[in-house]
C-alpha cells in the first residue's frame, strides 16, 4: 500500500470516528437509547413512542447495528450488552469529563477536584478488571505451595473489593479488612457475597488518605484494623489520583502495616517503557482532567518511590489481561533485625 493510500485510508477512519460519536450522541438526545433500555422494539414502536420521523429513524438504528451498540431480531431491535453498560455507568457517553479538558489546557477555572467522584466512578466499573484480579492472585502465588496459608490481607481504597476477593477466594484460609469510603460498602460486601467470601470479609468505612496523615498511635486508636499489621496490603487503582506527597504519605502508611516480611502491593496504571497505546493516552489524559496532580508513574520512578517508603526487593510486572496497561509493583517490608 503506498503513502497515499495509508493516508487516505487514516483520514477515512478519523471521519467515521467522529462521525460514530456524532451517531452516539444523536441516539442518546433523540431518546432512541433510553427507549430500548426496557425491552425490544420495533421501529414503528421507537417511531410513535418518540415521536421521530421513519426514514431517518430506520438509517440511524441501521448504523447503530453496524457499531455493535443496537442489536436487530428480524423487525426488533434491542440494546447490546455493551449498550447496557453504557447507559448504567457512562449515560453522558463521558461528555460531563471531556468537556473539561479544554479548560485544563487553557488554564481556565475548572470543577473542584473531589477524590471520592473519582473512586467512586472507578469503583463502580471495577468489575470489568476481574480477569486481571485472578492474574494478580494467580503471580503472587496467594495460595501457593511457597506461601503462607490463610494470610490476612489489608485492601485500603477497596472499592468494590474485586482484587482483593480474587486474591482470597484462591486460598480458603485468607481474610480480607477492607477500608474506604463508606458508600462503596454494598458494593464491596456484594462482590464477597458473590463468591462465598462474606464470612472472611470485614469492611472498615475510612478513607485510608486521611487516616494516613495522623500519626501511627492516633491512626491506631481512632480505626483499630490500624492498630494491627498484616501479611499483604494492598493499594488497587489508588495511587495514580494523588499528588506525589499524599500519594508517598499513603504508600508509607501501607508498608507500616505490612508485617516484617510482608508484601506491599500496588496495582496501577504505569507507564509502559514503549510506545503507548491509544488506550494509554487516553488513560493518562483521563487522569490530567479529573484529578489534582494525579498522573501515570513510569516504572523506574514508581520503583525508587516505593524503597523511599521502605520497601525492599522492589518487583514489577504489567498485567496482560488489562486493556489499560494496569500493572502490578510489589515490595517486601524489611524484617526486623532486633
């Protein structure tokens, strides 16, 4: 194919990009997504129930077929499964964040930055990560032949707890105490529900970035799961929304409550040393708009970051089921020597 044609061909898929977004958005404004969010209809029905005219109606649900957002079934048509997501979790198709990132490069006055928006849209789509939560499990050998049995797990930031349940549903003596914001309690509580974990899962309401500016006396008396230490702690989806400082701050507390041995484990978005993808992008810009001097750590940084905050034989590894560069880094608390 010569350069003319790659170039051709590049500016063929840029304009039907945009042009799927402007069909998104179309569809959303003109009802036809909410429409077929109960059940299935027929084009007549979409058409007198919206009130939309026929011909252009039945050209956009063909082009919706065509994304893979709107399924047909001889003269019905339904939302996909994906559509049904999105309509749960992105209704605006994400414009209320994008629309931002003009002001951020500007400069302009933007929406205070409030962390708990952040986790909590994290939170509620952590499920999608599952397969990289058994990965994680699966190389830190939790469970396995040359680990301890039944180890205690600290989740701080747990969110929905997805993680942290894929690491103890694989050995049966594990226990999880899981600590964040109280609003993500059903959350958390129904994914250890959905696997039997509920009897090994205790849920502490605290956001562990405050908890983690006391000192350790007072941090200890005031949330006693504070007071204890632990074989592994586990900091997932967390870091990469803090400045540097709170984000250190957070990252020692946790090594303070591994037990000598122990293992720190952050799972992030890390940047990859070659070329990132689009997805990556993405990610990295996401993270520039909705947080205050949150971003994406390189591994070399991220490691001398974490021997700062007290972690010895530092380890990294990205994790291939992630469609998002997530990554593992984990750390050995020192043992004592008194």
């Amino acid at each position: 194919m010569s350069a003319q044609d790659q170039t051709i061909d590049q500016y063929q898929e840029l304009m039907q990009l945009n042009a799927v977004s402007h069909v998104l958005r179309t569809a959303k404004q003109v009802g036809l997504l909410d429409g077929l969010r109960d059940g299935q209809r027929t084009l007549d029905q979409l058409r007198q129930e919206l009130n939309l005219r026929s011909e252009p109606t039945r050209l956009l649900l063909a082009t919706l077929v065509r994304t893979g957002i709107v399924e047909q079934y001889d003269d019905d048509f339904a939302l996909a499964p994906v559509a049904q997501l999105l309509c749960q979790y992105d209704s605006d198709l994400g414009d209320g964040r994008w629309r931002q990132l003009a002001d951020k490069i500007r400069g302009d006055d933007a929406a205070p930055f409030r962390a708990r928006d952040h986790f909590d849209a994290t939170a509620a789509t952590q499920w999608v990560h599952t397969a990289s939560a058994i990965q994680a499990a699966e190389i830190l050998n939790i469970g396995g032949a040359d680990e301890p049995r039944g180890p205690k797990i600290l989740d701080l930031g747990c969110g929905s707890a997805v993680w942290s349940c894929a690491m103890a549903f694989r050995d049966v003596g594990a226990t999880i105490t899981a600590v964040d914001d109280e609003a993500t309690q059903v959350a958390a509580a129904n994914m250890a529900a959905s696997i039997d974990l509920t009897r090994r899962f205790d849920f502490h309401p605290a956001d562990p970035a405050e908890v983690a500016k006391l000192p350790m006396d007072q941090a200890a008396a005031e949330h006693p799961w504070a007071g204890e230490t632990y074989d592994l702690v586990l900091l997932a989806q967390r870091l990469h929304a803090y400045d540097e400082a709170t984000g250190d701050r957070l990252l020692q507390f946790a090594t303070g409550l591994a037990a000598p041995g122990g293992r720190v484990v952050v799972i992030d978005l890390f940047a990859s040393p070659a070329k990132p993808s689009l997805a990556e992008t993405l990610e990295a810009l996401r993270l520039e708009i909705e947080t205050d001097g949150g971003r994406v750590w390189d591994l070399e940084t991220s490691s001398q970051r974490a021997k700062r905050c007290g972690l010895t034989d530092v380890q990294f590894t990205f994790l291939a089921a992630s469609r998002i560069n997530l990554g593992m880094l984990v750390g050995v608390r020192a043992e004592r020597t008194d």
